[in-house]
C-alpha cells in the first residue's frame, strides 16, 4: 500500500515483440521515474513470443522492480494491455500506463502525465509530446517532433499532430486533442469501464483490431463516451518511428495488411450518419482507392480486405451497442474530421501563481435609471463581504446620461470610500469610459460590470480564484442568467463571428431556421457544444465526470466579466474606435486569443443580468447605425481584403432584403409606435446601403487634396472638416468664414495646388465651447440644415476627444479634411489628442495641424518632450493636470511651494484654460514618427512649414 492514500498509484506496461534493439534501453528510463511514492509505481512487461534476443534481455532485468510476462505466441498488442488493464484493477491502480518497447521516458514524463490527470478531472487520458529518437532512445538531431496526439482528417484518416516537423515550440501549449498517441498514455481507471469495448467484456483495446489504429479506435470510443484526451507538453518522452505513411513500401506485408484492414474495422466499428456526414464523400474516395490499390498494386493486402468485411457485422452490432451508452451529442465528433486544428485549449493550473488582491470594478452608466441602483447595491455588499480577503473599488463612469441617475446615486453614496464617481460631459462609449475609469495601474483585476447585472461575493470570489488559479487566463466571466435562473445562452458566450454566421444574421436566416449550422456554431448551441451546454445547465448527467474547471471560450459577454490587469494593459485596453458599443468586445477577446491568453467561462459563476436594456435606450435605429459600421471595423482588423469585400456584399444585399420587407411589416404593424420605430429603422437601413461602414478601403490618389473635393462637390455630403481653434488675445470670435483663411494667409499661400483651387467652397458654422474656444465646422455647398434642426448648437466640453464624438453624433459621419489650429499644446494628452484626429479622419484622409511659436513667459520652465507626452498618456489624466497647473503656476505665475499647489487647485477648479505643453517643432516631429510606428497608422503628407509672420508650424498629416 501507499505510504500516504493521497498518492496516486499507477501501473506502467510495456509489450514487445523482437524488441532486442530498444527494450533494455526503455525498461532503465522507466525504473529511474521519480516523484512517486513506495510501492505505488509498478512496472510489467509482457513479451508476445519475441523470436529474437528480446527474452534474453528481458530475464537480465532486476526482478525485484519489473514484472514479466513472457508468452508462448503471439496474442497481439492489444490482448496483452487488456490484460495487464486487470492486473491494474488488482493493484488497486489509479492510473494505467501503456509504454510501446522503443519509448524513452524522462524521469518525470510518467508524474507529469499523472498530475495533468489528477488536475483536470474531464480528461481520460493524456499523451506526452513525443520526440523522434535513435535506436538508443536519445533525441536525434535537429530536435524532430514525433507526435503532439492524434488528429482525424476528412476521409476518417489518423496520424499524429507535428509527426516530421522540427521542434520550433510551435505544440507547447495543453490542449485535448483527438486521441492519445498509442507509443505513450496514461489513462485513468475510474474512467475505463466507460469506454470498454461494447461488445466485449474487459477491453480497453479491440481485440479484432490485433495491433495498429486500435489508439483511434480507442481515442473515438473515449470522445463518445463524454471524457476528454490531452496533450500535455510540459511531459516529454523519445520514441523510434518506424511505422510512417511515407514509409509503406519498406514495411513489411504483415504490417501493410493491419493497415488495411484495421483502417475498415475503424469506420466499421464507429462510423454512424449524426456524426459522418461530413466526411462521407472523402472518405467513400479514400476507401475505393484502397481497394483498388489492394486489387491491383499492394495485392497481399487483398486478404485483409476479406477479413475487414467478414467482421463486418460485427462491428456494427458494437457500434450500435456503444451508441447506446454515448454522452457525446450526436453528430459530436464531426468537429474532429477538421485535421489538425481540431484542438481546444486546456488550462493548466499553478497555486504558485500571484493572487488577485485588488479589484476595480467599473460600472459604464448611460441613462440606465433605477437598473445602475440594484447593481451598485449588489457590488458594494459584496465589496463588504469580501474585505478581508479582496480589496474591491468601485467606480461607477457616467457617460453624459440625462436620467441624472448616476447624480442621484453620487449622494447616497458620497460618505463611501469604495465607490467613486467619473462624470462625462460627453457620451464617451463603452470602450472610452472603460479606459478612462482603468487609467493606471494600482489594480491586480478589473471587474467590468452593465449597469444591469447584480453579481454577488460568491460570484466575485469564484472569478478572482479561477484568475488566481490559470496563469494563462487573461479574462475570466460568469454564467448571465435571468432573474428566475434561466441560463441567457445568446449573452453568456460566443464564438468569434465568420462570414457564414454574419450571412445568416443579415440575411434574417436564424429567424426563419432558428437551428441552422451556422447562427448555432457562432451562439454556441450546435452539437459540439454539448459540454459546454452541460456547464452552463449544471447538468450533472450530461458527462461523465464532476465539472469543477472552467471552460477556454472564445467570446463571453461583456455584460460582465474580470480581466487581469496584466492583459488588460498589454492590450491597451478595449479600442475606442468602436463606439458608442457593440464589437468592441469581439474586438478585444480576439486581441486577448492572438496574444496568448485564455477566455474562461466559470460555471460555478451566476449572475443575474437583465440584458436589452442598451437597445432600449438608443432605440433600434440608433443600433443600426452602431452595429453597421463596427461590424465592419471589426472585419477590416482581423479579416483579410477579400474577407471584406465579401462582408460588403452580404451585408448590402442583406440590407435590401430588409428594407423590401418593410412595408409588409407596416402592414402588419401593431401600432404606431411601432410603426414610427420601423420608419426610423427604414431611414436607417436606407443610409446605411450608401455607406454601411466608415472603414471602406483606402483610394490611392496622386492629387488627395483635389480629390476630396471633387467627392464632396459631387456627393454633397454634410461636412469635410472640423476645425477646433482658440480664442484670439483680444477674446473676439473670427469673422464667420474667416477662421480657416485668417489663420495664417502665408502658409495658405505657399500650398496653392494643395488647399487653393481644390474645388471647395467653404461655409462655416461656429460652434462657442464651454472653455471659450472655438470649434468650426466647414461644410459643402448645398447643405441643408439638417445638421443642425435643433436650432442653436449647444456647448459641449473642450476636450479634443469629445468636440469630436460631439461632431459625429451630430453629423453621423467621419472626415476627409480635419484642422487642429493651435491646439494641441492645450490638451492633457496630446498622444491621445492625435489618435482620436486621425481616427476620425477617414483613410487617406488629411489632418492639417498647427503649432504656436513657444512663448516662455506662458509656458513651463521645461520643454516637454516625448518621454513627457508618453507619461500623460499612460498616467491617470487628474494627477498629470494638477501637475501641469503647478508647473504653470510655478513658471507663468511666479509663485512657489505651497501657494504653488494652492493657485493650481485653484486653476483646476476654474477649469481655466492654459498652455499644458511647451511642444517645439522638433518634439511634434517625434511625436509624429512615434505614434505611426506604435499607436496609430499615419504619415507626414507634406514635410512642416514654419511662417516668418508668426513662427507657427504646420504640418499636414495623411491617415493611413
């Protein structure tokens, strides 16, 4: 017995047949395995008859540490496991190990297959990465792959993953695969009896298939049986090749003729509709080519085609035998026929790793009214309930709301030290108030949480231990139910969209066929979803094993979840372009997977979300405008120029279809309120056929300047640029329609070709900001005044990055010409001042900007430089403002120390508008190069200008 009943005991067994070259040299690298206690770690070898000198070297081996076994013939390969799998159950095994006679084990290859299985309770069995050995069982060289597991082709073919390829680290990740590599598994014995042999009584192995592909016989009956088969890299063993399929005409007859045989018994024995239809017609090819090869070339292999159909009958009374008793989802295994990729990610735990200890959770608030004070309520009792183990902040963001729902709150809670308040003056978007309240870096973990969720500790503690847990999980959610507990499986989780998912979608298809292939893939409810579906329902029944780990997922809903700070920051957070909301999180999810981290779904996780309440509040036709042209933004990062051009098609085509059904759903309108929201979708449809996206590809033009007002002239679209301008010395407005050409005539003057005589006509609008600057929008003839229906314009805060939200929730569009006129020395962040220019800039665009001659009487006694510019990007906007404010009191002022600090909170209180930066020409150039090769696709379009008149730079900036 074990010294202690925790240790696993394990039986390891080895069968060889004229194994003379390799058997000593496996049996010495099996007896020096470490890591197991006394007496739980025994050896078997059985010899089938061996007519060489492997019997010989098998009886010099220590007796007292190898069992053997040395048969009068030959039971076959399978036969001998099967009964080594009962001396296992006498030895009250937990796990069985089967070492193929030419497998050179590390001395803790058989512990870390057997921790891989005490860790993950869904897996029966796991497989090491195999490397190509010589006859001495050491790794040839250079380092050569052997085997990564097993895959499944579409003509029901199996060969090993990486078989041939040199060791580049390209299979060091744990994932299930296929099947176990038959040289070297381990599996475990609870689950055994599940994947027994249907028709036989105690087998692991057929018996019928004698040797050869009796592993992917194994491997499908252990995937239907509902358990897992893993890859696990950090086990490494060497292994000799002898058996390849580019090797067949220097193998001998015997072993062809196993092949042929057993490749029929394969299909014969598991081959049912549910899961093969897929790869019916290639595998109808392969066999008919193997039959005639068998016919009229490899003729000694004829015979076994006659034994292969002989069994015939019998194989199928066993395949319907074990379809009786599957857990897998029926047409399950028709994921497995995609080859080699045909993988999922596992998880690999590590207590060791550093431990979630803050957490700031972010609540983005947008007009959601009495929603934000149940999930507030909710989040600061669970804050309260886990303050001895997890400090929890809570910032609650509002983006501009009108309901005053977050002011509201802001009183109740104003004595509370955990929450805080992030007023906007303007709608910064989802993405946008997620990085503003996650600005810095004081925080182990983000939890991001709708406004429409309550989450409880229990949930919050789940997701920080399953964080603490996987150092590979990147971003960790719960199970989204509704208020009754019913599992909300279209929020929950998805798979990334594809083409075919997109089609169904916009071609109204998943409303017409609920249940088609492609919406149920990408929404995670097609067959092979089935273990999935089973964590998500808590349905114990549905597999075999105890669901205790979470699950690699794609895409989880954003409604809630928790990153770690560590990937939320590699990734620079959620990308503000997609705004206001919708893709933002597709978006980072498959920036979170190309980056090498995990998405978790946490069965053990609920929360209760009421879902909806976005589109709620903007009304379907303001969705529509949203979801377009993300959905397009999306595709334009991560799919390639002909995947796009597709998405174009399919979505004009799927936008026809539903403004022709229109007027058959104003018919059949219920009211007319109804009818109004089918207006306004029309009028948004209709709009978004001209331009579904704002993405579209880039125009290569030799005169762009010219071009963009041909365009404009000609299409008489609403506005071309945004020019934003501070207020002259003596505080008087420019002249309507001068603010462009009294900004500096000389510099006009020496780009002729590219401002003059570009065929546009400019008429002006001002709009006076709350900071007293300037903000000009420059139309197109023909303009009505739609733009601005509602009167007067509004003032708006003067923050570079809301002017132009501002603009483009009023004219619903982006730029081809964008003017900056002494401004960004003026901003917090001028890093972040020209990403948001050039994002609203459209591709190949022109972005002209200007820079005042630095005077030092107003300005800070140091120049900024770009280190400086980099730090206000990355630092958290408050403390680098009053650091500005003291800088300028200190230098502008005159004033110091205390009466410094003091004139600046007065300075910031005020909101008073001062010079932020001393920015030259020289660090605007920088600025420049740095953010095209690190932040934002951009180039110099022209090389700066500096006018005589009044030293002012100016820079003209094509975005890419």
């Amino acid at each position: 017995m074990c010294a202690q009943a925790a240790k696993p005991r394990v039986l390891a067994h080895v069968v060889s047949y004229n194994s003379e070259e390799t058997i000593a040299a496996c049996a010495e690298r099996l007896l020096q395995s470490t890591g197991f206690e006394k007496n739980c770690l025994k050896f078997e070898i059985t010899d089938n008859a061996s007519s060489d000198e492997t019997p010989q070297i098998l009886r010099s081996l220590p007796d007292d540490q190898i069992e053997l076994f040395l048969l009068d013939e030959n039971s076959g390969f399978c036969r001998a496991h099967n009964e080594a799998y009962q001396r296992a159950i006498e030895f009250h095994a937990d796990y069985l190990a089967l070492v193929n006679p030419d497998v050179g084990v590390r001395p803790d290859t058989l512990l870390k297959l057997v921790e891989c299985l005490e860790a993950d309770p869904s897996a029966a069995a796991v497989t090491p990465k195999l490397l190509r050995a010589d006859s001495e069982l050491s790794p040839i060289a250079p380092q050569t792959i052997d085997a990564a597991g097993m895959y499944l082709t579409s003509s029901f073919r199996h060969f090993d993953r990486g078989s041939s390829e040199n060791d580049r680290g390209q299979f060091e990740e744990p994932q299930y695969v296929y099947g176990a590599t038959g040289a070297l598994l381990v599996l475990r014995m609870s689950a055994i009896r599940d994947f027994l042999v249907a028709d036989a009584e105690s087998q692991i192995l057929d018996e019928r298939f004698f040797a050869y592909r009796e592993d992917a016989d194994l491997a499908w009956r252990i995937n239907i049986s509902g358990w897992r088969c893993r890859y696990e890299p950090l086990a490494s063993a060497q292994h000799v090749r002898r058996v390849t399929h580019d090797r067949r005409a220097q193998l001998s007859n015997t072993i062809n003729s196993l092949g042929v045989r057993n490749r029929f018994l394969l299909q014969f024995g598991n081959f049912t509709w549910a899961d093969c239809w897929s790869s019916t017609p290639a595998t109808l090819v392969r066999n008919l080519l193997v039959t005639g090869a068998a016919v009229s070339i490899e003729r000694t292999s004829f015979p076994a085609l006659r034994e292969a159909f002989a069994k015939f009958s019998e194989m199928t009374a066993r395949c319907r035998l074990q379809e009786k008793n599957r857990k897998a989802a029926r047409g399950a295994m028709s994921y497995w026929f995609r080859g080699s990729k045909a993988v999922e990610s596992a998880l690999a735990p590590s207590p060791a790793a550093e431990k979630i200890r803050t957490v700031r959770a972010v609540i983005v608030n947008y007009n959601a009214g009495n929603r934000l004070n149940a999930c507030v309520a909710a989040l600061e009792q669970a804050a309260r309930t886990l303050e001895h183990s997890r400090r929890i902040e809570i910032i609650i963001l509002d983006n501009a709301s009108a309901d005053a729902s977050a002011v509201r709150l802001e009183a109740r809670y104003k004595e509370n030290p955990r929450i805080s308040f992030n007023f906007q003056a303007s709608n910064l978007g989802f993405a946008g108030g997620i990085n503003t309240a996650l600005a810095g870096a004081n925080y182990d973990a983000a939890l991001i949480l709708n406004p429409d969720v309550i989450v409880s500790a229990a949930a919050i503690e789940r997701l920080c231990k399953t964080i603490d847990l996987f150092p590979a999980a990147g971003l960790a959610a719960p199970v989204l139910t509704d208020a009754v507990g019913e599992v909300q499986r279209g929020f929950t989780v998805r798979r990334f969209p594809s083409l075919a998912s997109i089609t169904a979608e916009t071609l109204g298809l998943h409303a017409l066929w609920p249940n088609n292939p492609w919406t149920s893939r990408q929404r995670c409810c097609s067959n092979w979803d089935w273990r999935l579906n089973a964590a998500l329902e808590r349905d114990s029944s549905a597999v075999p094993y105890e669901q205790t780990l979470p699950l690699c997922v794609e895409q989880p809903a954003a409604a809630c979840i928790m990153i770690r700070a560590k990937a939320f920051q590699e990734l620079g957070g959620f990308d503000e372009r997609f705004w206001p909301a919708w893709f933002e999180d597709v978006d980072f999810c498959r920036r979170l997977s190309d980056g090498g981290w995990k998405s978790l779904i946490c069965s053990e996780a609920r929360v209760v979300h009421e879902g909806g309440y976005s589109l709620s509040v903007i009304k379907r036709s303001g969705f529509l405008k949203a979801w377009y042209p993300n959905l397009f933004r999306y595709w334009a990062l991560h799919h390639s120029e002909p995947s796009v051009l597709a998405l174009h098609i399919i979505v004009r085509f799927g936008i026809l279809l539903r403004i022709a059904a229109t007027p058959l759903q104003l018919v059949f309108a219920s009211d007319s309120e109804e009818r109004t929201e089918l207006f306004s979708a029309l009028k948004a449809h209709c709009l978004l056929l001209l331009k579904p996206n704002a993405v579209s590809s880039p125009q290569r033009l030799d005169s762009p300047i010219n071009a963009i007002g041909e365009k404009i002239s000609r299409s008489a679209k609403h506005v071309s640029s945004v020019c934003s301008a501070a207020l002259n010395s003596s505080g008087h407005q420019p002249a309507n329609g001068g603010a462009v050409h009294s900004v500096d005539g000389a510099w006009l003057k020496s780009l002729p070709e590219a401002l003059q005589g570009s065929g546009l006509q400019i008429s002006t609008q001002s709009i006076e900001l709350s900071n007293q600057a300037l903000l000009t929008v420059i139309e197109s003839p023909g303009v009505r005044g739609k733009q601005r229906s509602n009167g007067s314009p509004q003032a708006i805060k003067a923050d570079l990055r809301t002017d132009i939200e501002a603009l483009k929730g009023v004219i619903d569009d982006s730029y081809d010409f964008l003017v900056a006129i002494d401004v960004i020395q003026e901003t917090t962040s001028p890093l972040r001042a020209l990403m948001n220019w050039t994002r609203v800039v459209k591709p190949r665009g022109l972005l002209y900007l200007t820079l005042p001659r630095v005077e030092p009487v107003t300005v800070h006694c140091e120049e900024t430089t770009l280190e400086h510019i980099i730090a206000d990007y990355l630092r958290p906007s408050s403390e680098r403002d009053l650091e500005h404010y003291v800088e300028y009191a200190a230098s502008a002022l005159g004033v110091s120390g205390s009466a410094a600090i003091s004139e600046a909170r007065n300075l910031q209180a005020a909101a008073n508008r001062i010079p932020m930066h001393s920015l030259t020409s020289k660090t605007l150039k920088e600025l420049i190069e740095w953010s095209a090769k690190h932040v934002c696709p951009l180039e110099l379009a022209q090389d700066s200008v500096i006018t005589a008149d009044s030293g002012r730079s100016h820079w003209l900036i094509r975005a890419l």
